[in-house]
C-alpha cells in the first residue's frame, strides 16, 4: 500500500487548487482537503492505538480522517451514525475500541477517547512524509452480517488495498484529474472505498451522496447536474431509476460500474442507452477478497453472456484465483455449477477473532489459501464465470434442487422485465417446504393470470405457493434489496 500512500501524499502536495470533494453541492479543495488530514494527523501522532474507529459522516473530516489514519500506519473501522448505538458498541467491544473519531458536533461514544475532528485547527497543510508500514498491517475492519445475529469483522490489509488498485487499473481503466467519480455508498460498505479512493489517487474529484438521502434519487441528481465520468453502483439503483432513464442523458461517463447483487440484462439495456460513451463493466466480489476481484464487459445491443436473465460476472482480475468446487472442494468440470472459490493477494487474512468461522470459509488447495465465497457459479470455455445466486438460495423442496432465480427470471418476464420480483423459500421447523413470490407493485389484479404462466412455464415444485404484492420493496443500508425484511414483512 505504500505506493498508494505515496500517491496520496504526491496529490496533496501538488493538487491543492484542484477540488477533491463535492459534498452536499459543496465544492472542497484539495489544500482544504490536506489541511485537514494534516491536523488529524498531528493529533494521532502520538497516539498508540492501531485500530480507530471511525464514525461514518459524509463530510470532508470523515473523508481526511482515513488518509489521516493511513499515513499514520493505523485501521478504520467505521461506526455508521445512522444505525443502533447498541450494534456499534458491539464493534467497539469486539475490537476492544479506545479511540474514535468523530466529525459530529456531539458525539455518542462517552466510555473511548473521541477526537472531535470538527473542532481542530485547519490552517497548515504542511506534513511529513509517511512512514513505511508492513503489507500484512490492516488498512479498513468492516462489520457484515453475521449468521448469528452478531456483526462479523472482515479486516482487509494494506497489501489486500495495494493489491486491488493495481488489478483495478490493469483492466484497462485510466482515470486522471479530470476525472469525477460518484461515492454512493456508506463508509461501512466496501465499495465505498473503490468510490472515494480511485479518484483522489489521480487528484480527480469526488461527488458523494450522504446516508440520509434515498440513494437512487440523490444518485440521479448528480448524474443530472454534474458531469460525472466514473462510478459504481449497485444494480438496484438502475432498476429504480428506469423510470427515468429517457430523461437522463450522459454522454461524459466513461466508466459505469456495477457490484453488490446480480446485475439483470433488461435492466442494463435500458440504462445502457443514456450512457453512449461508457465503457460498462459488470463486477463481483465479496467483501473478503477487497471491493470486486472479477470483471466482465458489457457490449450494448451484443449477444452478452447471461443466465437466467443475470449478466456473467466475468473473469478474474490479476493476481486472483478462480475455481468452481462440488460439494467436496473438488473442481467441476466446465458448465458445471459449483460454488465459486477465490484466492491470491486481495484475500482478507480471515475473520477478526472468529476462528470457528475461519475454518468453515478458508482452505487450501495446491498450496494457495481459497475462501468459499457461498456463490453458485458455473465456468464457461472462454473462463467467464455465470452467477445463479447465493448457495443458501439454491434450496431443496420434495428432493429436487431449485434455484431461485429461475423462478424470478420467469415472473420477471411475464412483466416484460419492468417489474422486480423476489422469490422466498418458507418454511416452518421441519424445514423449506415452499416458495413464495413477491412482485413490487400495488397492483394485484395480474396474480391469476402470472399463476398461471408459472406453472406453465415451471415443473410443479418450483411454482410459487402463494404471490404477494407490495408497493415498494424495503432496502438495506447498501441499496440492495432487503430480502430478509421482505420475509418478514410477508
């Protein structure tokens, strides 16, 4: 990660007239942006703690903060102001938490230190030359869902950072100053850092959209205003925003990324037609292997490689590894579904204190450590990888082996695309023994006649036992469809 480091140390000093950051239509300069990160770091200079947490605004503190920390050789973990105090006491206690940085006015951590970011002078961006730090030091700690109920931490380290810039741009990706990329996401979900971290690499600038906001609208209105050329988004966003894609026209983009949940055909050849000039990329990777790790192009009005509706996630990036493993951690041969393994550089060193967890999702095979990623997937000849869904969405009912996402594909068709459905497996304590479907829309006079489209087009165990309509389906934190909330709901 020094180079990455050194980088951001370089645009600091030599960009400081060019704006770093658009926050809430606030344009801050990259002398506001040094001077900053300088003040933050003369206050973490003598301090010991290597793992700081760091609460999760959308502001230029919160942002000079992590270049702060890093040049100091220490780990974010950010702590997001919107959600339970409850669950982020649970990280700082798992971290054994005794420092946070926070750019609230007030802050609600009373029993660890807080350096209250706001509240320092900001006047000299003059500061050393970071110091040189191992690769196997920790970059970020970021907190997923746990299978218990509890918060699981995925540290990621500098080497896994450095590893992912330099497959990042050996795709063929150039960006330069001129460059303006969106940050969508909460700090607390990885793909905030590809967002805010690959533009100020090159002293671009970066447009961001806070928490508070409802992302896809605010995301249209930098789109709309701003002459965005880069960004990744999670494929929820286009499909809510397709309403308004004749509205949107965005011949500056250059890079249009997408990552977090399977990315659907008609969707993206609706969006593609507004962004004529974008090289559009569909990519993949789970937190542990560092932001995304596979990549696969999109050709608009081609014949792109999909599988029940969902574009292919493509092949790997540099230094990843890539194999489809049975039941048994053996290979499968190719076309043959299997769950998709990940090794090489990226790859987190394992759960924060959770060996149990560790020895369940980490192996090795030939010498090289592989992560059990959960991803159904099969292998084509050429190496392009095709997603189906998570292993836990291919489900067993009456002996027979179902994928969910056949049974979306097909209801999704019937609406010609323009509707999003979620398939639900339900059950009591014996375990799965049906599948419910739910449709996004008010509308429920369409049920009899999609009923019976499924069970024309579905062998009978795969058709839905019951169809529920709901106005709106709820999302999580990351834009993606909460399908947990929706069981609940129904």
């Amino acid at each position: 990660m020094e180079q990455v480091i050194a980088q951001l140390f370089k645009v600091l000093q030599t960009q400081q007239e060019r704006p770093a950051f658009c926050i809430e239509h606030t344009y801050y300069s990259y002398r506001q942006l040094a001077e900053t990160t300088a003040a933050i770091r003369r206050e973490l200079r003598h301090r010991t703690e290597k793992n700081v947490g760091l609460v999760a605004n959308d502001d230029l503190q919160t942002y000079a903060s992590i270049l702060a920390l890093w040049m100091e050789g220490k780990c974010y973990i950010p702590l997001h102001p919107g959600q339970p105090l409850e669950r982020c006491l649970d990280i700082i206690g798992q971290m054994d938490m005794t420092l946070v940085l926070d750019s609230s006015t007030e802050t609600r951590y009373q029993h660890v230190d807080v350096i209250m970011t706001a509240r320092l002078d900001c006047t000299d961006s003059t500061m050393e030359q970071p110091a040189t730090y191992a690769d196997n030091e920790l970059a970020y700690i970021l907190f997923t869902s746990g299978s218990t109920g509890r918060p699981k931490g995925v540290p990621l380290t500098r080497g896994n950072l450095q590893a992912f810039v330099d497959a990042f741009f050996a795709m063929g990706i150039t960006l330069t100053a001129e460059d303006k990329g969106m940050q969508m996401f909460d700090l607390t979900f990885d793909l905030s850092v590809m967002s805010y971290l690959l533009p100020l690499l090159v002293g671009g600038c970066v447009y961001t959209v806070s928490y508070k906001h409802v992302k896809y609208m605010a995301a249209f209105e930098l789109l709309d205003t701003y002459p965005i050329t880069f960004f990744m988004m999670v494929p929820s966003v286009i499909h809510y925003l397709r309403p308004y894609v004749d509205e949107l026209n965005l011949p500056h983009l250059r890079y249009a990324l997408f990552a977090g949940e399977a990315l659907m055909d008609d969707d993206l050849a609706a969006w593609a037609a507004c962004v004529p000039n974008a090289r559009i990329m569909n990519t993949y990777g789970p937190t542990e292997d560092t932001i995304i790790c596979t990549y696969y192009d999109y050709h608009p009005g081609q014949n792109n490689k999909t599988v029940n509706g969902i574009v292919s996630i493509g092949r790997a990036m540099q230094g990843v590894d890539t194999f489809i493993a049975d039941e048994a951690g053996h290979p499968v041969a190719v076309g043959e579904k299997g769950e998709l393994c990940l090794a090489g550089a990226q790859l987190t060193p394992g759960y924060w204190h959770n060996e149990e967890k560790n020895r369940e999702a980490f192996f090795m095979k030939d010498g090289k450590r592989y992560y059990r990623t959960g991803d159904i997937c099969t292998m084509d000849e050429d190496g392009d990888i095709m997603y189906y869904g998570r292993k836990d969405s291919q489900i067993k009912i009456q002996g027979f082996r179902i994928e969910l996402s056949e049974i979306e594909c097909v209801a999704r068709d019937y609406f010609d695309n323009s509707t999003a459905v979620v398939a639900l497996p339900m059950g009591d304590e014996r375990g799965i023994n049906r599948i419910e479907l739910v449709v996004e829309s008010a509308d429920a006079t369409s049920a009899t006649e999609l009923m019976a489209r499924l069970k024309k087009k579905l062998p009978s165990y795969m058709v839905p036992a019951k169809i529920h309509h709901r106005s709106k389906f709820p999302l999580n934190a990351n834009n993606k469809i909460d399908r947990k909330k929706l069981k609940e709901e129904i």
